[in-house]
C-alpha cells in the first residue's frame, strides 16, 4: 500500500476533499462483507457522479474561451460579480475528536445558501442567452452545474489583475450585494477607478429570500461559535418571517439598482435594468492580450504522492483481478480514482474508470459498469493524450455489451464507442497504465 498520508489540497473547496477523502479511506479499509456491498456500491456511485460532474464542468475553460472570443472581436460581454457569502462559506480549521472529524483532515464546516446559485439560473438562462456572462469562482464552493455561468477559478495571487481587466472591457457589470465584505469592497473600488458605476446593474436581495439570507447568516454565526466553544451546544433552526425582512441598500454611489426576490417580476425587473444602460462602446477598453488565466494546479508534494499512489493502486488491482478478488479490486481502483482527483491526472482517471466498468461487468453490476465506462469516455472524447489506446480497449469491450443492446443507455455507449479513432484491441489484463 502507499505510505500512510493524509492528502488535502488547498486548491480545492474542502467539502470536495473531504468527499475525496472519506471515498479513498473507505476503499483502502478491512474488505466490507458481501452483505453489505449493496450500499457500499450505491454510495461509491452517487460520490463518483458528484466528483465527476465538477471535476469535468470546464466551467474555468467555457470562460477563458468567452473571453478570448470578446477579445478577437471586441464584443460584448457581461461580468457577474457577487459577494460570496451569498453562496458557500467556510469556517475557520477547528479540532474536536466527535464523529464528525476525520484524522489527519482539515475540520472545516461549509455552509451554503442557494441564493447565488439560482440567481446565476437566471442570468444563465435571460440574460447570457443574447450576451455572454462569465463570473469568478466561488472557492468555498460553487455548484458547477451545466445550468450555471461559466467562472474562472482565480487563486489570491491572480484574481485582483484578471478581475480590474475584465471589470474595464465589460459591456456590463453585474454585482448581487447583500452587505460589505473584504472582496467585494475591492471590486467596487475597482469600479469606480474604472469609472463604470453607469454600467454596473446593483442586485440587492428583498422579500423573503433577504429574510432567508438573514437566517442562513444566523445559523453561520451559531455554527462558528460552537465549533469554537465546543460541540455540544445547540443551536437554534428558528426561522425569521417575513417580518424580519432587512432592508438592503446598495452602494450609494451606483445609479442602477434592482430589487431581487427570485419571482418572475424580478427577472423582468433585472432584464429591463440591463437593457435602459447606455451604450458602452465608446468606453470599451480591451487590452492588447486578453486574461488568460490557469486554473491553480495541484502542489508539487500532493502530486508527486499522487502519481506514486495511483501505480501502487493500479498493480494491486490487476493483481486481485488475476486472483479473481474482484470486489478487492474494485476497491482499490477506486482509491487510484480518488488519487487521480488529488493529483488531476485525467489519463489515469479515465484509465481507472475504464478498468472499474470493465471488473464491474464481469461482475454482472451493469448500470454502475456503463455509467463508469461513460465517465471514462467523457474524459477520453475531449483531452486524453491516448484514445487511441484506450478505444481499443472499449471497442474490444463492446463485444461484452452487445447481449445488453436493449438497454438504452447500452446502445449509447456502443455508438459512443463507435465514433473513437481507432486503436489496436487490447482486453485490460495486465496492470493499468499511468
């Protein structure tokens, strides 16, 4: 087995490395009784379609491409910029020995509000449909939905710079503001240095959902204040009515300002708002370059560990499948996919989900064999250096799924399969390849 470590990255929102964490320690721990492979199956699934639909949302590179375009043809585009407290919040590290602590993790509780989510629905959907909108990533935790705008994942060296260009070149700017806070301040600042307050549509939160925001502060604020006292005091899920409603009020020195409360007149009220802002074409000021940022990579210890670990999981495994322990095997490639996050290494992962599909359909476990070998093609269709090779294996695999061309899902996978370049034919019996 790999040395024993802890791997946590700071790259990622913790909630994600706390899922990554408890996949790979339950793949590594004593074998789980037949009995209960069921459910250990069903969770290993539900923790794999969460990891892969954010890990492959390329909402950092959907993005860099809108602004690359706007650049190259000096066109339009929107900027989403909000106070990320009106999504997910991290608490300070804390340390407690309860059920809740993982050893050797980083304890920090995320407490998300849905409030920005379903305002970037909205824009999504009424406003990027005639212009594009791009946003910045929430750290904490952003949902990467495909439902979602499209945000650049910044780290603190870089967000300042990319952010001043981008808030220059904007046709509009939209900020959701709810109260100060550190970030925010300096992007408003940003604004007036820029002078586009004409530009910037202020959306402020009212009704009920400023109550709810109200609330979800409250239970951040008790949950902090536990965590730092102690465990074992209660805290109190009372939810203010409408009454509590606090009246919000924006920036005074931005003219435009649009009262949100996610009803079907807000979103007519929103639109009309960016529509009446004057025209901005004089204004624009694309530089020579545009911001091309990188999305924060994987530290050097972390992926050195990663590609050591992820060889040890992939011998072990062709080892217990030439023994014919293949619930072990299934185990430990799925602690080499949780490695393979860590380290965003997608030839491995798309290697490993290929291998699990194919051990899952020997076992007769179909639906989890098709939705794996579907991952491993999401990945193997857009980025792997090796499709060939690996297509190879699938079209010799596809042979196995013909009996199961009923199955609607089967037949998609088989006309996936179909469309790869061709690559010699190679059944996964030897060790999978780094």
């Amino acid at each position: 087995m790999p040395t024993p470590f802890t791997p946590y990255s700071p790259t990622l929102p913790p909630s994600i490395n706390y899922a990554l964490l408890l996949l790979m320690q339950e793949a590594v721990a004593p074998a789980t009784p037949e009995e209960e492979r069921g459910q250990l199956d069903l969770n290993r699934a539900l923790a794999f379609d969460l990891l892969h639909r954010h890990f492959e949302s390329r909402t950092h590179e959907r993005a860099r491409a809108i602004i690359k375009e706007a650049w190259e043809r000096q066109a339009p585009f929107c900027l989403y910029l909000r106070n990320f407290g009106l999504g997910g919040v991290n608490t300070e590290p804390f340390d407690n020995e309860e059920e809740m602590s993982v050893p050797g993790a980083h304890n920090v509780l995320t407490i998300a509000s849905m409030a920005d989510v379903r305002l970037q629905i909205a824009l999504a959907k009424h406003v990027a449909a005639r212009v594009p909108v791009v946003g910045v990533e929430n750290p904490s935790y952003d949902s990467r939905g495909g439902n979602t705008l499209p945000k650049l994942s910044l780290s603190d060296a870089t967000w300042r710079g990319v952010v001043r260009r981008l808030i220059a070149a904007a046709e509009c700017i939209i900020l959701f503001y709810d109260r100060p806070s550190a970030g925010v301040s300096i992007e408003l600042d940003m604004i007036r240095r820029a002078r586009r307050q004409p530009a910037t549509v202020v959306v402020l939160p009212s009704g009920e959902l400023s109550a709810g925001l109200e609330f979800v502060n409250s239970i951040r604020e008790q949950a902090a204040d536990v965590l730092t006292s102690g465990l074992d005091e209660p805290i109190s899920f009372d939810k203010p009515g409408e009454s509590n409603e606090v009246k919000i009020e924006g920036p005074p020195d931005f003219p435009v300002s649009v009262r949100w409360d996610e009803s079907a007149r807000a979103v007519r009220r929103l639109k009309d708002a960016i529509g009446r802002l004057p025209p901005q074409r004089g204004h624009v000021r694309f530089s020579k370059r545009a911001p091309a940022p990188r999305a924060p990579r994987p530290l050097k210890g972390l992926s050195e560990w990663a590609e050591v670990s992820s060889t040890t999981y992939g011998i072990l495994a062709a080892d217990e499948i030439t023994k014919g322990d293949l619930n072990r095997a299934e185990d430990l490639l799925a602690a080499r996919i949780a490695v393979s996050f860590w380290g965003d290494d997608l030839a491995a992962r798309s290697d490993t989900f290929l291998w699990l599909g194919y051990v899952q359909l020997c076992e007769g476990k179909l639906q989890y064999a098709v939705e794996n070998m579907e991952r491993a093609l999401d990945i193997l269709e857009r980025s792997s250096p090796d499709a060939a090779y690996r297509s190879g294996m699938l079209r010799d695999m596809s042979s196995d799924l013909e009996q199961f061309r009923e199955h609607r899902r089967v037949r998609a996978l088989l006309k996936r399969i179909s469309r790869l370049p061709s690559g010699s034919k190679a059944r996964p019996n030897k060790a999978p390849e780094k």
